[in-house]
C-alpha cells in the first residue's frame, strides 16, 4: 500500500485534524485527572529494559491492580512481576497501610508500615508526565498522531536533558504515547547517554533504553479482597545484616558459567574473597576494577577470588563479562546459598580464611576496599606478595 495513503488512513481513524489544537501540556493534565479519577484500575505491563552495564536486555510482564480514595491516592494495590518465560519472581501488595514485598524466588519479605512512597507502573508515568509539566514544559512537543497496537494515540516528545560536555552527547529524551479515548498511556519510551554516578563516584559512560507497554486496562470495576491476600508461610524475614566476622562460612556450592560445578573442595584451606554481586547494579561495576587488581596480585597465592550471581542466567553473566573487563572468575550461585549468606543488596564482600572463619563482612564499596581487602589478605597469608 502507498505509503501517503497508510498516514493518510491513520490520520483519519485517529481523527488527527479534529484535536490538532490541544496542547501537549493540556492533554497531559487532562491525563492526570483521568487517572486520579478512577477507583480501580487493573492493567498489564511489559517491561524492555536494555543493561546499562553490558548488552543483555531484560523483558519482564507485570500484572497490577490499583485501588485509589476520592482523592486520587492509592489505598491499596497489587504487583506481581513475571519473567519473559511467564514465571512468577516478585510481588508487592499494599493493604492496610502496609506494604508487603516478597521476592517468589528466595522466599523471603519485607514489610514497611504506612510507606511514604508506592510505587507502580501508573505512578511512574503520572511523575514523569507531572514534572515535564511543572519544570520543563516548554520541552513538550506534540509529534503526529498514530496507531499502537490497534489503538489510536496522541504522541509527545520530551527533550528533559540535551547538553555536549567534551564533545559527548548527553541527553534523555522521553516519548509518550496516549489513548485517545480514555488518555491512559499505551507506550512510554526514554532513550538516553551520559556519564553516570553512584554514590559520588564516576562509573563512566552509560546508554539508556526503556519500553513500558500498557495493555488490557479495566476502570473502575469492584476488586475481590482475595486479590490482595497472600500467605508467607515458608518465607523468611528479609536479610538486615550480613553474616558478622567470626562466624562459620557456609558451604559456597556454585556453577560455572558453563554449568559445570564447582566442587566444594576448590574453597578449603584457601583465604577466600567472594563479592556476591548483580549484572544490574551500578555499585558493582565500581567493584570490577577492585576485583580485577586483586585477583593478578594475589594469583599465585593459597586464594580463591570469585564474584556469585545468584539471579542472573548465564547468558546475562557471560554479556557482563565481556562488556567490562572481568578478568576474575564468575560462578552462578543459587538462591538458597544467597540466603544462607545473608546478602543484602549488592556488591557484599565477605573474606573468609583457611580454616572456613568470616573475618571480614563488607557492604557495598567504599574508596578504602582495595587497601582494606588487601590488609587483610596480606595478614592471613603470613608473607604479602611483591607489589
């Protein structure tokens, strides 16, 4: 079909000449009312997150359900997130002015009462769209009308973040993409490149990709309580602390990236440093450089020196590898060995000596980790290597 006539078609479905006069920032109000209005809300999402750290993409589903007050605030909601395969990973229910989470996977939780902030998948836009129009409305442009998966769409375009710093290119652009009808968001894109920072230090330069797709909404319709029920039994407060030093190691029981496992004999009698760690988490791309200097010292020493994933798949894993440098070994690990070590956020540090005794437990890095590790590296292996 001629291409003039496709655009023709849309423009006409989606009545394009007839709202041509309203403004970005008008329509966009008009779609956080819409949304405040509502009692109930259930809607599916699908989530394309493109790793800012390697070249993996992550495509996950949610299903959620949002009950609000006369004022637009929500009383009570449930989240649940699914993998690209369909299998169940997190939840969080808000009910009673509690807000529950529970990662399926390793069967634990936390709970937060009379939480300050809830989120999901309509708040995340209802913010972004409401600080275009309080702080950059004159970023907002209105892009041609069209047609996503079927349904006629306003589309916008927000320019929130244009600059050249060192002939780089630093940008976030937005794109928005709202029902005609019912002005409920259909796709949200942001796409962006910067140098990004986590906690004040400089991890480098990073691209942004995100996708939302929202589909099968229903308004305004009675939610069941069941909707809102779960049972923890078998689940396990959420870890606050890391294992103390002085304490046994467990067993570490891990996986190659090839799947084939380690025995647990390759860890006895060795000073071992493990980083539990996430391809996902900026703080650990800080960490890599850290791991990769200690690993060349002290390679030809009783250690072992090891970084464990406990959620990614090995293919997520071999990606993050290769895209920064790791030099030092990686293994799988399973949710279970997670818990038992009592990981909590990531990367966490523990350096354990030859008789299997915790006698360093560090959260998170720090500029002293390198100097920290090492000192007591050096002191457990008697002599310290030739720097």
């Amino acid at each position: 079909m001629n291409r003039f006539l496709i655009l023709f078609i849309i423009q006409f479905v989606c009545g394009f000449a007839a709202r041509a006069q309203q403004q970005p920032v008008d329509v966009f109000r008009k779609s956080v009312q819409k949304i405040r209005s509502y009692r109930s809300i259930t809607f599916s999402v699908l989530q394309v997150n493109k790793n800012m750290l390697s070249t993996d993409t992550t495509i996950v589903k949610r299903h959620e359900t949002i009950v609000q007050n006369a004022a637009g605030q929500v009383t009570a909601q449930n989240l649940l997130s699914l993998t690209q395969t369909g299998q169940p990973y997190h939840r969080e229910v808000l009910t009673g002015g509690k807000l529950f989470s529970m990662e399926l996977k390793d069967s634990v939780y936390s709970k937060a009462a009379q939480p300050q902030m809830v989120n999901n998948s309509l708040t995340q836009y209802l913010n972004e769209i409401t600080y275009i129009i309080d702080k950059k409305p004159g970023k907002l442009s209105r892009l041609k009308d069209t047609l996503i998966a079927g349904t006629c769409c306003y589309s916008f375009f927000a320019n929130t973040y244009d600059t050249v710093v060192n002939n780089q290119h630093n940008y976030t652009y937005k794109y928005f993409y709202l029902n005609q009808k019912t002005l409920l968001p259909v796709y949200c894109l942001e796409k962006g490149a910067g140098s990004a920072t986590k906690g004040g230090y400089e991890i480098g330069r990073v691209n942004i990709y995100n996708e939302r797709h929202y589909s099968n909404y229903a308004l305004n319709r009675a939610v069941a309580p069941s909707v809102f029920a779960f049972n923890l039994t078998g689940f396990d407060t959420e870890t606050q602390a890391m294992l103390p030093e002085g304490a046994l190691a467990p067993t570490v029981a891990v996986r190659q990236l090839s799947g084939m496992s380690i025995p647990a004999g390759h860890f006895a009698g060795k000073v071992v440093l493990l980083q539990f760690g996430s391809a996902t988490c900026a703080a650990n791309a800080l960490a890599n450089p850290v791991m990769n200097r200690l690993a060349a010292r002290y390679a030809n020493r009783n250690t072992a020196i090891a970084c464990i994933y406990s959620e990614e798949t090995p293919l997520q894993a071999q990606k993050y590898v290769a895209a920064n440098n790791i030099k030092f070994p990686i293994y799988l690990g399973s949710s279970w060995l997670k818990k038992k070590f009592q990981t909590k956020g990531t990367p966490n540090f523990y350096l354990i000596n030859q008789q299997g005794v915790i006698v360093k437990s560090i959260p998170g890095y720090s500029d002293g980790l390198e100097q920290q590790l090492s000192t007591a590296m050096d002191a457990l292996l008697v002599s310290p290597p030739a720097p």
